[in-house]
C-alpha cells in the first residue's frame, strides 16, 4: 500500500501559510497583447533608462559563450577587493549577493530568531518586511513623518527581542533622506546593542552635501550595514548583483548564511566593469533626472496634482481616482507605473523618470487617464 499522503498544511509554518506570493509583472511581449499596445515604456521599477556604463557593456560583450558552463567564483573574489580599493575596507568587509533581496535575507537569517522582531517603516521598500515575514520574524512598522523615517518613533520601537532596524536612505519611494549629523546621532542612541542596516540603493542618485557617505561610517560603529547595488545607477538589474558592507567581524559572521556561486560570472564582470566608470555615466544619469523630475513636476503642478519627490530617479504622484485604474488607462497607452496602494499609498502612483520625449508622452497619457 502507497504511504498516505500527509496534508500539506501540517507541513507548512503557521508565517509560511499567512504570506502571499509576490506576483512579478508578466513579460512585455505578453502585457503588449494583453492591453493592445504595440509599444510599452517600463516607469515601474526605477531602472536606470541609460542603461549601463560603457565599461560594463563591453565586459557583456566579452563574455563567450564557452565560459557559461563553468562556475562563477563562488565569494566574488575579485569584485570583492575591487570594492576595498575604492571604499577603502578589507575585502573581507564585503559580501555579495544576488541583488540586494538576498543580502536582506542573510542580514534576518544571521541575527534572528522566532520571537525576534525587525524595525523599519510602514512606506519603503517592502522586501525587508517580507524577508522578516518569510523567516519567521516579527517586523515592527513605524509610521513616516513628514514622509521621512522617524528616529523617534524607531527608538520607542526597540525592546529586548529587536535585532536589526533598517533604514532606506535615501527612502523608497519617498525620496526623503536623513543627513549625516541625523544617521551618526541615530546610530549613538542605539549603541550597538541592535544591527542597523542602511539601505543606499540610490546613493549615487543624491547631490546633496550632508547626504552620509555611509562606507565611512563602517569603521566608528561596528553595528552598522551598509547595502549597495548596481542595480539602480549601473543599470544592471537584469544580472541581480548587490553587496553588503560592514565591521569585517560583523561581515564573517553574516557570511555564514551566505549561499555560494549565488552571483553569476557577468554580473561580477560588470559590476567590475560599472566600478571602473570616470563619473561621466553618474553625471549623465543625474542631469537626465533632474531635467525630468523638473518638468514632471511643473507638468503634476499645472494638472493640480499632488507629488512626493526627493532623491533618486522616481516621483509618487497622488490621484483623484482610483490607481489600478489609472494603470490599466496607462497601459493601454503603452505606460507601465507602479500602483502604490499595496505600499500604503493609496491611489497613488510612483514613476520612474525617463528621458523628455518619454515623459512629454507620459504626461499627456496621464491626463487623459485621469480626466
């Protein structure tokens, strides 16, 4: 007789079973038919529409096809003293990831344990909850004030059970950032008694002088993250590679839960290749943001539509109906946004900024969709 099969359930942790799936947008090819447009425009996922720097293309370039049957370096070997040359710490001070999601989740995996909880905010970059929710740990959200993340009401936050509180600087999708005098003081009350992981996804986006250089702060507070990825400026999202950087201490116990050969040989080349960059490709991105953030903002202001937009390469735009509809009018048009209601923003959208022509386009798609 065939052994019974045990209900799933029974297999399944109580976390596990109250998670629902993250759903991926489906491919262009498939949304191009799916909503009738011959053309789509991704504004969804603050990708970089420059693509990435000259030195990175020509590392894909280079990649034969021979070389994809043999393993990646498994600890990123070269990438990893790359970064100490530039930021000046210990290779051993570096851990890479495939792309930033798997560096939050060694982060969880190191330092909590069922009964522990994580702090963050209730309006930022969701996977931290969810690597939280998915691990078994609880994630305290603290509300945004003034859009930004509130020190106050973090500390209050913090028992005896918190491990680690992250903070995205600058926020997405808010665009707010705390300055350095704000993060040093941040880090002080804590006093190493939690981990503190600063998200800089979009630090090179920023031109602000009292913006923290976060790399620098590794040395005068062992508790402390700092997340990196070239998924953002470098525009290589499409090859998932992210690091992490802290006290090479903190990084080798953190490098336990690390899953080897996780980062693929082009990505480490190109990111090699996007360190390699004289500036010129962060200079271009960042004029072309600034162009564009300036004349969406002027166009949503004559269209008497609220905004949020500080650093980085994206605006949340409030509407006056609902944003799933507004998503689907958009696309339709051949403009992909990103509803925001599931981020608790509702009947917002964020938009990623691109070139002018793209977003004179947009504009007027968004006032039709909205009339």
């Amino acid at each position: 007789m065939a052994p019974t099969q045990p209900p799933l359930d029974t297999l399944v942790p109580p976390y596990i079973r109250k998670i629902e799936a993250y759903v991926p947008s489906k491919p262009d090819d498939v949304l191009r038919s799916m909503y009738h447009t011959s053309s789509l425009v991704r504004m969804n996922n603050n990708e970089n529409v420059i693509g990435p720097p000259q030195k990175s293309i020509e590392a894909i370039m280079n990649f034969t096809p021979e070389r994809a049957a043999i393993y990646p370096n498994g600890d990123s070997y070269h990438l990893r003293h790359r970064l100490s040359e530039v930021f000046r710490h210990p290779a051993c001070s570096f851990l890479i990831g495939n792309g930033a999601n798997e560096v939050i989740t060694f982060v969880i995996k190191t330092f909590c344990q069922k009964g522990d909880n994580i702090i963050t905010t209730d309006k930022t970059f969701a996977v931290y909850e969810w690597a939280a929710g998915f691990s078994g740990v609880e994630a305290r959200l603290v509300p945004l004030k003034d859009h930004a993340f509130d020190e106050e009401a973090m500390i209050g936050a913090i028992d005896g059970r918190t491990k680690v509180i992250f903070i995205c600087n600058p926020n997405n999708p808010t665009g707010t950032y705390w300055s350095e005098a704000r993060l040093r003081s941040f880090l002080r009350r804590v006093d190493g008694r939690q981990i503190v992981v600063v998200d800089e996804a979009y630090a090179e986006f920023v031109d602000q002088p009292d913006y923290p250089e976060g790399m620098n702060l590794i040395s005068e507070f062992p508790n402390l993250v700092v997340f990196r990825t070239f998924s953002k400026m470098y525009g290589l999202a499409a090859l998932r590679i992210g690091y992490l950087a802290g006290n090479r201490n903190l990084v080798d116990i953190i490098r336990r839960t690390c899953i080897v050969y996780s980062v693929n040989t082009l990505a480490q080349e190109a990111a090699l290749g996007a360190l390699a960059d004289d500036g010129s490709h962060i200079r271009r991105t960042r004029e072309l943001v600034r162009a564009s953030k300036e004349f969406l903002i002027s166009e949503l202001d004559r269209m008497n539509l609220p905004w949020i937009a500080g650093e980085g390469n994206f605006v949340v735009i409030r509407l006056p109906v609902s944003d799933t509809l507004v998503y689907r009018r958009l696309m339709a048009k051949g403009y992909m946004v990103r509803t925001m209601t599931g981020f608790r923003f509702p009947n917002h959208i964020r938009v990623t900024l691109h070139d002018l022509p793209v977003m004179e386009g947009f504009v007027q798609a968004l006032r039709s969709s909205i009339a």
